[in-house]
C-alpha cells in the first residue's frame, strides 16, 4: 500500500500515455479507413424537373444522373465524406420569377456550391451524353481552368475510368456557364452515351452505377491524396 501510495502519480501518467496512444492508433486507422473523412463534397445530378436533358423514347438523361448521383453519395460517405447533393429528387432550382429558367437553374447550382457555409472542398456534375454517332460510347471528364486543381482531378479521373471502365474517351476543356463560374474545384462528368445501345442499358443498372460511382471515388480519393502531396512538398 505504502508502494502504491509512493508511485500512484507515475501509475496514472503511464495508465494516461497507454491510453492516449490507443487513441491515436485508433484514429490513424480510422483516417486510413476512411480516407475521405471531413471532405465536403457536392454531387450535381444534371438537369431536373421541367428539363430531361438529353432522351431516347421515354429514357430520360436526368432520372439516370440521379440514380447514379444517389449512388456516388453513398460511396463517398461510406469512404468519410460529407456529402451535399444539390437535388435529391425530379426538381431543378429554377425560380417562377426566372425569365431564362435553365439560366437560373445553374445560376442557383453555383451558389450551392460556392456557399461558404458548407465549405466545399470539391463538386462532381454528373451528366450523360449523346452523339449522333451511336457507336460512339465511354465515360469522359470536361474541366474549366477557372481552378488549376480542376485538370488535376480530370486527369486522375479519366486514368480510372480508363483503367476500370476501359474507356477510350479524353479530357476536354469546356467553357460552359456553370463550370466557368464555379470558382470551387470541380469537373463535368459525362458518364456515358444515352445514344449507344449498349451503354443505355448498363448505365442504368445498379451494379454498373456501383462500378461508376466506385471509379469516381477512387479517383477523389486519389486526388486529394495528389493535392495534399503538391501542397506539402
């Protein structure tokens, strides 16, 4: 007892140290587990409501961004992320007081995204394509160089897509409305083409929008592991 009472103070502090570093292992792999933990990420099904986007007979482009947008969120949260979606269901952001809806519509897509409140670390605008050309298919990422990281995270995305969804597609620039106005890092991603046969049936399969959503965070993950590595280096 007389031992006890002599050294309960370094008892305790080795008791604390043993502690502490089960916590720390603790979270080091939790971190590792979750290698998007406290990301914010706003995913951008295109298109809604009064506007279908592109279509083949009564397949219509904004319900499959948004079966695949549905898809992706629950990826990226199960890696760690946060995840804001700009639509959760057949509605755009357009107001009755727009006099030009589609322009109002990705005008209010910008200020989602750019809300300082949410603090968004990055956007993915998921979309569908189409070509007059029905042999013509793949997944492809358009960028903006309004935010020099945007090429970085199309370039890392069109790596995975070619390596897991073996496409033959490139990196282009875009200077459509949206992307050239959101100063956040982002890029478009066209999944596919409604116009090929082949890719309107799997683009609208479950397990495929698993394969794709699966890419693309792959991809995120990889892009922020590149970031983290220029900024510290």
């Amino acid at each position: 007892m007389v031992f006890f009472k002599k050294y309960i103070f370094w008892i305790i502090f080795i008791i604390g140290v043993i502690i502490l570093c089960i916590i720390c292992v603790k979270a080091t792999e939790q971190e590792n587990y979750l290698p998007l933990l406290g990301k914010v990420i706003v995913v951008d099904p295109g298109h809604g409501g009064r506007d279908p986007g592109t279509i083949y007979g009564t397949i219509y482009e904004k319900d499959i961004n948004l079966e695949i947008s549905i898809v992706l969120e629950r990826v990226l949260s199960e890696n760690g992320a946060i995840v804001y979606m700009v639509r959760e269901d057949d509605s755009d952001l357009s107001s009755i007081y727009d006099a030009r809806k589609k322009r109002g519509d990705l005008y209010r897509r910008i200020l989602f995204i750019e809300d300082e409140k949410k603090k968004t670390d990055l956007y993915l605008s998921i979309h569908i394509n189409w070509y007059k050309n029905t042999s013509w298919s793949g997944a492809e990422v358009l960028y903006n160089e309004i935010n020099p990281n945007n090429k970085i995270l199309g370039e890392i995305l069109m790596k995975h897509f070619k390596n897991d969804l073996n496409t033959k597609r490139t990196l282009k620039k875009t200077d459509l409305y949206l992307y050239r106005n959101t100063r956040k890092a982002g890029v478009l991603i066209e999944c596919g083409f409604l116009s090929n046969p082949n890719e309107r049936y799997l683009l609208r399969q479950e397990d495929y929008q698993e394969k794709l959503s699966i890419a693309i965070t792959n991809a995120v993950i990889e892009y922020f592991q590149t970031i983290s590595n220029v900024a510290s280096g």
